[in-house]
C-alpha cells in the first residue's frame, strides 16, 4: 500500500523564530492541540499515523519514536530543550490535577485577563536592566560600568553527576525520571541544599526580573518551580528556551502568584507550536532518509554513473550500422540511473529500500560496544526534566565515528525499519521515482532512435 502519486515530502522548516503568538490557536496542554493536527499533518506530507500527538503518545514503531524524536532534536536540530520541557509540563499537569481540591486552592488559575493585563502593564512600565552574569559583574567591578547588585543573578549551571528529582504529588512519586534522593511526606527532598541552592537561583531571576517574591510560600510545587526556573527560564540556563524577554518576564510574574499550571500557558503555545510545526516536520523529513550522507552520496553516484552508461551506449549503437531497435537497450542504463539518481535526491538509496532496511545513526552505531551504564545513563539523561544542558560533544562515538573510514561509513550496520507508515512513504516515494525514470527513460531513447545511423563500424 502506498499514498497518493502526487506526495510530497515535508518541506525543511527553518529555525527563523519570529512573532508566532498570532498564530497559534484552539489548546495546548490539557486540551486538544493547537489547531486541526490532522488536517495540517497531511498538508505537509505527515500522514496521521506519524502525527505529533501519536509520536508522544507512544503509539509509533522505531525509527519514529519518541527516543527517536529526542534524539534528532539533541543530535541534528539542537533545541530537545523544547521537547523536554514539553514533556515535563504534559506530567506536572496530570501530577498538579491529582491534588486534592484544597492544594490547587492555594494555586489559583492564571486567567488570560491576568495575562492581557500583565501585558499591557509591562508595556506601560519600563524593562528592567538586563541581568549579567557573576563573572561580567567582576570584571567591571569598581569601574563605571559597575551593574546594581540586583541585577546580578547567579546562573544555574548543569552537573552531569546530579540529577534533582522532580517534585511528586501526595499519591503517586514517579515522573519523568527517577529521584536520587528520599522524599518528604509534604513532597519536597530531605535535601534541604538542593532547595536553598535552587531557590536563591530562582530568587536572582526574579529580581532581575524586577519581581518582588515572597521566599517561603505554601502553594504545591513551589520547590519543584524553582528548579524549573533554573533550568528552562532563568537567562544562561543550562535548558535555555528560546523566548523573548517579554515572554520570560511575563511567565516569572506568573510564577510569581501562582504555581498553576495555567502560569505556562504563553510560554507552552510558543514551545509547541514550534515542535508542532518545526521540530516535528522537519524530524519526519529527516527520518524518510535511509542512509546517512556518505552512502546518499555514493547513491547520486551511481545514478549520474548509470545515466552517463546509457548515454554512451546509445551512442554507440547510433554510430554503429545496427538496427534502431538495438538502441532501446540504452533503456537499462537510462532507467537504472534516472530512478536511483530520484531517489537519492530525496534522501533514499534503492538497494537499502529494496529491504526496507535503514543505515544506524552514529550515536546507535556504537551503543554496543560502550559500558551499558553510561548508554543508560545518556538516555536517561535527555528525559531527565532537571538535567545538565543538551551538549554531547564529550560522548565517546563522535571520536569514534569520526575515525571510520568512507568506505565504512558507505556500508554502515542496518537494521530493519519498523514503522509500517514510514515504510509506506518509502515505498511511494520509490514508486515516483520508477515513474519519473520510465518517463525520462522513454523521452531520452525515443531522441536516440529517431537519429539517422552512422554507420561508421
């Protein structure tokens, strides 16, 4: 089974940030989506079996899972700080419902009259001066350029051997990722260090934020807000997101009055839309590709190479005293190549798809051969809520890879591909290119036997 003749891959999305709250419609988390998925997903060429929602879910095979989606977007697209904060807040929500009414009590919801009137208020007030960093403010100090000490905040930087806990409910203690440390019957870690550490870092970009926060507060998940702060909001944190300074102050006075989760709700529209609309999408392109680049390239090769045999061939024949049906044999040079040449223009090497078979990723080339607890421990990682920043520059298969061979990384390990709906793409994207090669196939011969003999042999 295949799709329509006339599928198109989905287009590359470029990372060009822009204004996009005027785009965004209908829910986010806690709701539907943020507009008709369905629809939209296949206007890009994303069939409903791969649509976003499904990859989150869990409802697609390897290689479009959602590890594999975490994946591309730490490996290839750089920004698995969006999906890894999405993740997060789709489980605090759940976490933050199972409450007892008295708890989100004390939480109250985050309207969007607040929001608009927040808004309008910072548009009135002047933005407050940029926070730097602790090292900046040292090397100025004493001179001029000295900064007010308010606006000092102190960065909360990774520690790839710490991974905080998240904060849990009354009922359930599972999360993203598992604690490392007891919990306290209130729900907050007998580490009293994390929290103080946490809290004075979420206090710096607070008041670089010219916010005025109360420092012992009841509301549930205060602690586990604070970390969050840390991690995602604060400016020079080691999970960054990628908002305006209007969007992070408006999302701090939020988190100022409450710890609903309705304080994200901005903030959440502008993370999903992008993984909707970008991450996803370009992951999905990405994902149709079989080979990685060497063996693409060895692909387009062979085609151009199968193109230029035929091409020679039925120049041959034409200089020959053959008959003109001698000239359709040109055919097979001309198929063979205009349709692997197509193919490999799309990111799919034919010999691979004729197996439905896949090339291994670099970073899954070599998870044998590493100790199991440190592939373990860079799994858990990226799904850790409160981990270090996304950087892998330090794992040890880019040195690896990097010293194979062409030829090796031309004939890398397969493996099958499972996805029934990534097969079927493949599978019409193959037959495209078979209609395109007989096409230009028939065009290019048809030219060579309609020329006179030569008769020179």
């Amino acid at each position: 089974m295949v799709y329509s003749l006339t599928y198109r891959r989905p287009p590359h999305v470029s990372s060009k940030r822009g204004s996009i709250a005027s785009e965004q419609t209908g829910q986010s988390i806690g709701g539907s989506t943020l507009d008709d998925s369905h629809d939209a997903a296949i206007n890009y060429g994303i069939p409903e079996a791969l649509s976003f929602d499904r990859i989150i879910d869990g409802g697609t095979c390897p290689p479009c899972t959602t590890r594999d989606f975490m994946n591309y977007l730490i490996y290839i697209e750089h920004a698995a700080e969006n999906l890894q904060f999405f993740l997060w807040l789709k489980d605090y929500t759940k976490r933050f419902d199972f409450l007892s009414e008295n708890d989100r009590k004390l939480a109250p919801v985050w309207t969007a009259e607040q929001a608009e009137a927040q808004a309008l208020a910072m548009k009135d007030n002047p933005a407050p001066m940029k926070s730097i960093s602790a090292e900046t403010a040292a090397v100025f100090k004493g001179t001029d350029f000295a900064a007010p000490k308010a606006t000092v905040v102190e960065v909360a930087r990774g520690n790839p051997f710490n991974t905080p806990p998240m904060t849990p409910d009354n009922g359930e203690r599972d999360s993203l990722a598992p604690a490392e440390y007891p919990w306290s019957d209130s729900g907050s870690t007998l580490r009293s260090g994390f929290k103080v550490s946490h809290d004075k870092k979420a206090a710096g970009a607070f008041d670089a934020a010219d916010i005025k926060l109360q420092p012992f507060t009841i509301q549930p998940f205060r602690e586990e807000i604070s970390r969050i702060i840390t991690t995602y909001i604060a400016d020079g944190a080691p999970r960054q997101l990628n908002l305006s300074s209007k969007e992070r102050a408006a999302l701090l006075h939020a988190l100022a009055i409450t710890t609903h989760p309705t304080a994200f709700r901005q903030v959440i529209h502008t993370v999903e839309w992008t993984l909707r609309h970008q991450a996803h999408q370009n992951f999905i392109r990405w994902t149709i590709c079989n080979g990685n680049r060497p063996r693409v390239i060895f692909a387009r090769g062979l085609g151009v190479g199968g193109i230029i045999g035929g091409i020679m061939a039925a120049i041959l024949i034409v200089l020959s005293n053959a008959g003109r049906g001698w000239r359709v044999l040109s055919a097979i040079g001309f198929m063979i190549g205009i349709a692997t040449l197509i193919a490999a223009w799309k990111g799919m090497c034919v010999v691979l798809h004729g197996m439905h078979h896949r090339h291994l990723r670099p970073w899954e080339l070599f998870a044998e051969d590493d100790d199991a607890s440190s592939v373990m421990e860079m799994k858990k990682g990226s799904f850790d809520s409160f981990g270090a920043s996304n950087s892998y520059e330090d794992q040890p298969w880019i040195a690896k890879y990097d010293k194979r061979n062409v030829i090796r990384k031309v004939f890398d390990r397969e493996v099958w591909i499972q996805e029934p709906a990534l097969r079927q793409i493949q599978d019409t994207i193959f037959l495209q290119a078979l209609l395109g090669s007989v096409i230009l196939t028939a065009i290019c011969v048809g030219i060579f036997v309609a020329l006179p003999k030569g008769n020179f042999y």
